[in-house]
C-alpha cells in the first residue's frame, strides 16, 4: 500500500524529506473544482440537480477521508457551504443544518424524555402560533408535525444507533468528554465495556468524583492556556509547554503553547489577526470580477475559518478533538503548503482580475 500509518490513521504518502497528507493538499484541488462548477454560466443553486453536483464535488474528499480515519478532517470540507451560499444555495438548508446539530447536541446533553417533551412543546406552540395559517393551509400543520416526528426520531433512534453502533469507541469517547458525560447506557454490553475501557484510558477523574471527565490531552491544554493569565509567562518560559506536559503542542494543540507564552492578551491578539485576514480575503472575493475569483475566494475563507475555530474550540475544551492545524501557525509540511498555496492562487486572481471577465 502507498499510504503510511500515523497516529491510526493510513494517510500520510512519505516523500523522503516530508510526509504529506493527501487530504489537506486536495483542498486546494476541491477549492479550485468547486469555484469552477459555481463559475459556469448554467449552474443555478435553485436547481436540485445543480446542488447535487456541488455537493459531489466538495464533500466526496470528505468521504474519502473518513474512509482512510481521518474523520476530523473531513469536517473542515464543510467550509464550502459558504461559497454554495454566497452563489445562490437557499438559506433553508443553514437553518436545517444548523438545527440539526443543535438538535443532535440536545440529544446527547439532555435526558432522551425531557427533550422529547421539549420537542412536543415547540410542536404545540407552532401550531398556536401559526393556527390562522394553518385553517387556510392544512399544509403548514403537516409540515410542523413531520418536523416533529423528524426530529423525534433523531433524538429516539438516530442518535442512540450511532454511538452504540456506527461510531469506533475513541470517537465516542472523544464526544463524550467534551460534554462530561462518563454515564451513558448503551444497549449492548459488550460496546459498555469497549467505552469503559476508553474512558479509563482517560485517567483524569476518579469514580464518584464531580471532575469532569476530559481527554488527557485538553485537560493539559486548558491547564496551560489557563496558567498563562492575563499576560503570559513568556516567549518558551510556560512549565506545561516547556515541560511536554501537552501532547501535540506544536501541531494540533499549539494554541496552548500561545496561551501559556502571551496569555489573554496574546490569544486575542491572534484572533484579531485571523479575523482581519479573512475580511481581507471576503472583501477581495466581493471586488472580483469573475465568479470563479469570488467563489475560489469565498472558499479560502471558509477553510481558514473552519480550521480556526475548531483548533481553538478543540484547545479550550468545547469541541471535540479532531486534528485540526492551526493555520499558517502549526508545524507540518501538509498543512503549510496546503495553506501557503491557496492564499497564493488568491493573490494571483486578484492581481489579475481586471483581465478575467467570465
């Protein structure tokens, strides 16, 4: 086989000098197919068929990515939504899809028959809510009660069938300890022992104790961020960093290392340089003259704002952890290159974009 094992997942294709990781160079490909397709002069988001396509092409890396272990990369092709949206995709599919992970999160926090009665609840005051349309349109009540009925069956069936069947222990684990849960009863007892067994692994709370039972690697990350105070230890001065108290502190969980070095004032700082380059990068896709340019803009700017927000809500504990770079910031060829070119094509279209006139 081409593909190389690292950390569990057979994905890395080692070139002598670097290992790159395929997944992240093909968001460079996946930008530039996707703006491609927005770009052609037939593609109408309002067409099932057209949305069908787009999807095809941005999340089928996705898939290929899961299938190769490496799910939390996969989530960052997502990104791409922002672009279907700024081309034409209908906001009802947001909304859906926001509820959804609302609903899903719901679903694992609150207890199955507490949610369900706040689901029937919604239900009811839709209905008096929109009773008036409802007499002139019987079509409005079906549409609430299969809503309901939808989303009971998520929080019923869908849900409970996916950690106890679908998910591998780690990564229920993973979801697990972000929302401190250490009690969740499964139906086979066999997957009981398999998480069990997960969750020892942990080894961060004690049976019977209120501690929040965390993964290793984000308690250690927090205890950094936290221990760096308002204006930091200093540049290579933090005990947790410096100690290698935190795993992956140069990759996935450098953000720690810029907590406990620069503190509060530091992070934020950061943030604010994150969140002025992809203004930068929105107002450079809305200056285009070419679809193309905008859509492959649009796209860069929905990756970096993935990778940002998920890499500092993984650190900080409010996500859970899927190997996420910090970007332009943590060490790794893959992620670098991948990065490096992407703003570069952008730079490149926008230098160009009085000639490009599609």
């Amino acid at each position: 086989m081409v593909g190389r094992e690292i950390g569990g997942s057979k994905s890395w294709i080692s070139l002598g000098f670097m290992n790159l990781q395929p997944i992240e160079v093909c968001k460079i490909f996946t930008s530039l197919a996707v703006a491609k397709y927005l770009s052609l002069t037939d593609t109408d988001f309002r067409n099932p068929k057209a949305q069908l396509i787009a999807a095809a092409i941005a999340f089928t890396p996705a898939i290929l990515s899961v299938l190769q272990k490496e799910p939390g990369a996969a989530i960052v092709y997502l990104s791409f939504v922002f672009a279907f949206y700024r081309e034409g995709l209908p906001a009802i599919y947001l909304i859906v899809g926001f509820s959804v992970t609302v609903l899903l999160i719901a679903s694992i926090i609150v207890p199955p028959t507490t949610l369900f009665i706040v689901l029937t609840i919604v239900a009811a005051g839709l209905i008096y809510f929109f009773q008036k349309k409802i007499r002139r349109n019987k079509a409005v009540l079906m549409m609430i009660i299969a809503g309901w009925v939808l989303c009971g069956g998520i929080q019923r069936f869908l849900v409970p069938a996916l950690f106890d069947k679908i998910l591998k222990p780690h990564q229920v684990v993973r979801i697990f300890s972000t929302f401190g849960i250490d009690n969740y009863k499964f139906k086979d007892e066999q997957r009981t022992r398999e998480i069990q067994k997960e969750f020892a692994k942990l080894g961060t709370a004690k049976k019977g104790s209120n501690e929040k039972v965390e993964s290793y690697n984000v308690k250690q990350s927090k205890i950094a961020i936290g221990s760096g105070g308002l204006w930091g230890k200093g540049f290579l001065k933090g005990t947790q960093t410096q100690g290698d108290f935190v795993p992956a502190q140069n990759t996935d969980f450098i953000f720690s290392s810029v907590g406990e070095g620069f503190g509060f004032v530091g992070c934020l700082f950061l943030m604010i340089l994150y969140f002025g380059l992809m203004l930068r990068i929105v107002f450079l896709a809305e200056r285009q003259r070419s679809t193309f340019s905008r859509a492959y803009a649009n796209c860069v700017a929905g990756i970096i704002f993935f990778h940002v927000a998920l890499n500092v809500c993984m650190t900080i504990g409010l996500a859970p952890s899927p190997g996420i770079t910090l970007p332009l910031i943590s060490y790794g060829g893959s992620s670098l290159l991948t990065f490096t070119i992407l703003i570069f094509i952008l730079i490149r279209l926008d230098a160009d974009r009085q000639m490009v006139l599609r």
